[in-house]
C-alpha cells in the first residue's frame, strides 16, 4: 500500500495552527520547537520559537524561557539566537510572503544556514503532479535565501542521489532543481564549508535502496558538520502500512483502513541520528489525496526532530511559505544536565509571556 498524508486543505492548516496554540494554552505560553544532544554535563535545545502565523518571535532573553526535565525544572544556563538577526515584531521587515528577512541595520552579514532539500521521486507517476508542484515551489524557496545561506540538493529514487552539493550561488541551486530527475553525479564544489561529497561516498548513496536508508546515511554523513541542519523532505510517506486482515475482500472503507503503521530499525536509527546531528526535519507532503496512513510516518519524524509536517496539495504556497518561516533561526537552549538514571528523559521547554505554537522534541537520551 502506498505512503500516507494528514487531511489536506485549509481546515487541516486552520487545525494545524489550533494545535500550535492549544498546546501552549493549557498555560498561556510559546510554543518552541525543539532538538536536542548532549555534551558532557550539558544539554543544547535547538528551539524555534513561533507565532500563530509559524513567524519566529525574536528578542527573548534566558528568563523568558523555562526548562523541565522528566517534569522538574532546570535552570538555564544561557540562551541565544542563531539564524538570521531579526527586527523586533512591531518594525520587522518581511517579504511578500510575510518570511522575515534579516535586519541588515544591526546585523549586514547575518549568519548563514545549512538546508537540505530531499526530493523522493519513488513511484513518481502516482506523485508526479505533487512532485512538479512543490519542485515549482522550492524554486520559489531558493530566492529568498541569504547570500550566506547553503543549500544541498537530493533525490531519492531506488537509491540517494546527490543533486548538488552544499553552495550558497542561486544559478547553481536553480540548474540544480531543473535537473532533479537526471542521474548524474553533482559538479565539483568551490563553496566553502561543509561537502557531502566528502562525506556521502557513492556507496553510501548506492546502498540507500529505501527513504529510511536516504535518512539514515544522510544522518550519518552531517554528524560532523557545524550548526543545526534544517532538511526539507518532500515525500509521500514513511513507514509500512500493516492491515489487521491477513485478506481483505469487503467494499466496508473502515474495515480496509483497519491497520497501524510499522517502523523499522532503520527508522529508528534514522531518527536518532538525525536527532544527534541537530537536524530538524520539515515533511511536506506531496500527495493529492487526504488522509493517509503513511504519513504517520512524516508526521513522526518530523515531530521528534522538532520540525513539523504540513500537507500541499491544496495550498502549495502557504505550505512552503510556513516552512521557510520556520527556518528563519532558532534559540540554542543550553542546561546542565541533572543528576538521572540513564535512559530517555523527557523534556519540555516552554516561553513565558505571549500565546504562540510550541512544536519540540520530547525527550533527550543519555
């Protein structure tokens, strides 16, 4: 059975905002979302902060924040912005999509961002006007990027295929997409920073024969890399779906949707990693139907990495609009690490002060 989506359309979006809020509201709080890992002693929480419209909230300060760990409080050791210098709500500049653009009065050379853009290409004539849409989309996407922002650009397709490298040159990043679907090997890199052609050998990329294998040794292949990673995934689904009926022969909808959604070890690993190496996972997903049982698996790994899933067949723009908001920065929340047993520990980060939507990772792992 195919991959799987959220319902679709703007009640799914009016909705997806409505969690936003309802989980900040129980206490009238913000809504971060959060990765995390741990260094020594310390725990870095990589939290972004948004409005009820997904726009970041800049400006906060360490007493605006409040950690707890396994539903203790922390104390924070510090707090900082990382991403592009932001203007305070009431004067901030946007463009015309409403994505906030770097205040060049206080910050000219705001700092630059690594964002991975993974195309999944699987099954391509069932998705292929999803595919199309959103590849118009990221075209759009690319444009407003910083001159100190990289992009990396990958196709999964019966194997990982890098499209383009790391490169901050917008020629380079647009060839790139009006290629997508041409099997060739990315042209040399001159860009300094990271290269995945250094470390995603071809063989790592020939050996990812499923998307949870492509998430995996694209996990493995940024732990050494600077910074949080912001990977824009935009695929159908995660997963296997698994009907409770060994057959099933019945025009009854609900009894054929009787199933659960499996995960393997490789999504497990994947995820981990990806959590490890500070990447947070935005699922856009491009399926045109609504509903659908494998985007449980998006929803999953976007959620746990701290990004969020968002479906675009009804309003591809506003789809990727949301996202290129959400990536604009982040708070590094940084705090000693108390005294537990070792395991999962369960985290919570909220903002004290102003509703807005908290999305974050629930937990950190010693």
């Amino acid at each position: 059975m195919n991959r799987l989506s959220l319902s679709s359309g703007l009640p799914w979006l009016l909705a997806f905002l409505m969690i936003f809020v309802s989980r900040a509201g129980a206490d009238g709080q913000r809504v971060p979302t959060v990765t995390e890992s741990v260094s020594v002693d310390l725990v870095e929480v990589e939290a972004h902060v948004l409005d009820r419209w997904g726009k970041p909230i800049p400006g906060l300060q360490k007493e605006d924040f409040r950690v707890q760990v396994d539903g203790e409080p922390v104390a924070i050791d510090s707090t900082s912005w990382k991403g592009v210098a932001l203007s305070p709500p009431a004067n901030g500049a946007a463009n015309e999509d409403g994505v906030p653009v770097p205040n060049k009065a206080t910050d000219p050379s705001a700092p630059g961002r690594l964002v991975i853009l993974l195309f999944d290409w699987e099954i391509a004539g069932q998705k292929q006007a999803g595919f199309v849409r959103m590849v118009r989309q990221a075209t759009s996407f690319i444009e407003n990027l910083s001159p100190s922002d990289r992009v990396a650009i990958l196709r999964f397709a019966a194997r990982l295929w890098l499209v383009q490298d790391f490169t901050s040159r917008k020629d380079l990043l647009r060839s790139a997409l009006s290629r997508l679907l041409l099997n060739s090997e990315p042209a040399p890199n001159e860009d300094p920073g990271p290269r995945l052609t250094e470390t995603l050998s071809p063989s790592m990329r020939s050996s990812a024969t499923s998307l949870e294998k492509a998430l995996l040794r694209l996990a493995e292949s940024v732990q050494t890399f600077p910074a949080a990673k912001s990977l824009l995934l935009f695929g159908w689904g995660l997963g296997r779906w698994r009907p409770v009926w060994d057959s099933i022969n019945t025009d009854d909808e609900s009894a054929a949707a009787a199933g659960y959604l499996h995960f393997s070890r490789t999504f497990s690993e994947a995820k981990r990693l990806l959590q490890a190496s500070h990447t947070t996972v935005f699922s856009l997903d491009i399926s045109d139907s609504g509903y659908h049982p494998l985007q449980g698996g998006l929803e999953k790994i976007s959620f746990e990495t701290g990004g969020f899933y968002v479906p675009t067949s009804s309003f591809p723009e506003l789809a990727m609009t949301m996202v290129a908001r959400a990536i604009t920065g982040y708070y590094e929340i940084v705090f000693h690490k108390p005294q537990r047993r070792k395991g999962s520990h369960e985290i919570r980060v909220t903002v004290l002060g102003v509703k807005a939507a908290v999305l974050h990772r629930s937990f950190y792992e010693d």
